[in-house]
C-alpha cells in the first residue's frame, strides 16, 4: 500500500508542479536571466547526473571502469567524433577496464 501512496504522491506533486510553472507570468519568463537559467540548468543537470553516476557508490567515492569511460567519451567529444562513437568507445574502454581489472594474473 505504501508504494501506491508514493505514486499517487508523485503524480500530485509533478501535476502541481507543471501547473506551477503555467502560471508564472510571461514577463517573468522573457526576463534574460531567466532565459539564461533555462538554457544552462538542463546542462547542469545532466553534467551532475553523469558525475554521480560515473563517481558515486552509495556514500562514497569510487574511481573505476567507468571514469575511464566517461574520459574516453570525453576525448571523443574534443575530437568532434560522432554521437555513436562517442557512446561506442566509452562502452569499449570502459568494458576492457574491467575485462582487465578481473583478469586472473
């Protein structure tokens, strides 16, 4: 039962929340620092996403397989690769770092 109480409380909560943001005054919005924030903050949060996902384990910090591939994901990027190399050479470095840290030497 309790977790029919949480969707339910999401579902309420993210219909307030769009409801929130129609009701902001179309001034508000043309604002250029609010225009400003609305382009940065999707970056920012997906750039927080990814580091808490790459680094994070639980509680703590972690530097493993898959900083490596986020480090040749970012090369890729400097070198202006395609999206799916980018993605295809994270995957491959990040597999053989692991292929690598469970070898039985």
């Amino acid at each position: 039962m309790n977790i029919w109480i949480a969707i339910a409380l999401t579902a309420v909560g993210c219909y307030l929340a769009k409801l929130l943001g129609l009701l902001v005054p179309a001034g508000v919005l043309e604002r250029p620092l609010a225009q400003r924030l609305a382009a940065l903050l999707p970056v920012a949060l997906l750039a927080a996403l990814t580091a808490q996902q790459t680094f994070g384990d639980g509680q703590h910090l972690t530097l493993d397989a898959r900083g490596a591939g986020l480090a040749a994901a970012a090369l890729a990027l400097v070198l202006r690769a395609p999206f799916l190399v980018v993605v295809g050479s994270a995957v491959v470095v990040t597999a053989g770092v692991r292929a690598l840290g469970q070898a039985p030497w």
